[in-house]
C-alpha cells in the first residue's frame, strides 16, 4: 500500500485514464455471464464494483515486511511486557497474542481482545516513566507527527518531539523497534507524512544505539535507495537499544 500520490495532477489525471473504464466493462461482462450460469438477475443495487483484486499474486506492500519483521523480533526476544505506540491494529493484535501488550494511540483500540491493553495518549507525552519500557514499538508512525492528519496538533517539530519521547521512556538495555520513510532528503508531503534522509532519521532517537536497520520497499527488502523502483515506498526499520547506564564506584 502507497501513501497518496503526491501530485494533484497525477491525482485527478492518472497515467492512464481508461484502466478503470477497461475495468468496468470487464465487470459488466462478468455480471451478465455470472446471471446466464444460474445466478439469477442482478438488480443494480446490489451491485459494488471492485475493480483492483485481480492479480496475478497477493498483494503485499510495506506495511506486510515491517510488522512481520517487528513481530519476529519481539517474539525472538520475548519480553515480559510490550508497549506499542500507534502501529496498526493488525500488529497490535498479534503481539497480545504472543506477549502482554499496551497499545498507546490518539486514536485508541476500539477492541476487547486477552492480552491486551488500551488507552488514548500521545507519542510526544507518553505515560510512562522515564526509562521504564523494555520493549517498545511505533511503525510508521513518526512521519505523521504534527501533520494534522489524524487529528493531533499541528507542530512542524513533531516527528523530533516523538524521537526524544520514544527515547526517553526506553530502558536502559531495552529493545526500540521503529519505522519511517527514507528518502534522498528530507522533506514535509504535507499533510500525508515527512520522509528523512537516512543521517536525519538517526538523529530523532538521542542517546539510542542502532542495532539493526532494514530498507523495505512494497515487493520486499530493499539493498539500497537507488534500487528502488517507481511503485515503492521505502521505508527504514530500525532496531535500536539505550546504553546500559555505567555503575559508578
């Protein structure tokens, strides 16, 4: 899955304007065949017109690589709690399967589900003690910070606000798994989200160590940002820890 285009004449002019024109007529021959093989007249308002699902493969997309590379670690790792902010409600799902989990989001869970744990609350003013979480996550969720668009406060220092408050409520030793978009430069696509160069990206999270970084674009692992092509959207995964604090004599 894209982000919205970024161009308003791509957006109201596509490249090509009778795909979905090819689509339809496609569809009303299926109608009229499904009706000569038994299934009956269909009456217009029955109908609902779903023109994308033919493909040659399942659809994946970005959002398919970076959750199931963030369950993977956190289920490597096993903590004994989880907290998420933000992410989609499909990981948030799995881990309370696996591990106890607290989903922290403006928009909170709308769900009763055994091991998990909801509340509304903000990525830049988290509940949380300073150092207290060992395991923590926020996937594609800080590119969107101060944008407006799902309803939080317009700041355009969002995203380093949500870095600085991800790290601060991070334990010592404890385990940061987070995502956002990576581009050549940095630059707002207002009001969808923020891409980062990759040098910027690493500032948002002071005092953190990166341990692990991925690049995933919509068909999968990415080796580099020039590979790749018109359909992708990369996006960096990073696992990062905080520096044990030193004991002192």
């Amino acid at each position: 899955m894209q982000e919205p285009t970024r161009s308003f004449v791509r957006l109201f002019c596509p490249p090509n304007p009778f795909w979905g024109l090819r689509r339809l007529v496609d569809f009303l021959k299926d109608r009229s065949t499904y009706s000569r093989l038994g299934g009956g007249h269909i009456d217009y308002r029955d109908l609902l017109p779903l023109l994308n699902d033919k493909t040659d493969t399942t659809p994946l997309g970005y959002y398919f690589y970076q959750d199931t590379w963030a369950f993977h670690k956190i289920a490597a790792a096993r903590p004994a709690r989880h907290v998420d902010v933000g992410s989609t409600a499909l990981l948030v799902g799995c881990l309370a399967g696996i591990v106890p989990t607290i989903s922290v989001d403006i928009r909170p869970l709308n769900v009763t589900l055994a091991g998990l744990t909801h509340s509304r609350g903000s990525i830049v003013d988290l509940p949380f003690e300073t150092n207290s979480i060992d395991s923590l996550s926020s996937l594609c969720v800080i590119e969107h910070i101060g944008l407006g668009r799902y309803g939080d406060p317009l700041d355009p220092a969002g995203s380093a606000r949500a870095g600085r408050e991800l790290a601060r409520v991070l334990r010592p030793g404890g385990n940061l798994y987070v995502s956002l978009p990576i581009g050549a430069h940095s630059e707002t696509v207002f009001n969808a989200h923020r891409v980062f160069a990759m040098a910027d990206a690493l500032t948002l999270f002071p005092g953190l160590t990166l341990r692990e970084h991925v690049l995933v674009g919509n068909d999968g692992i990415l080796p580099s940002l020039e590979s790749a092509g018109a359909a992708d959207f990369p996006v960096g995964l990073f696992h990062m820890t905080k520096t044990e604090a030193k004991a002192t004599a």
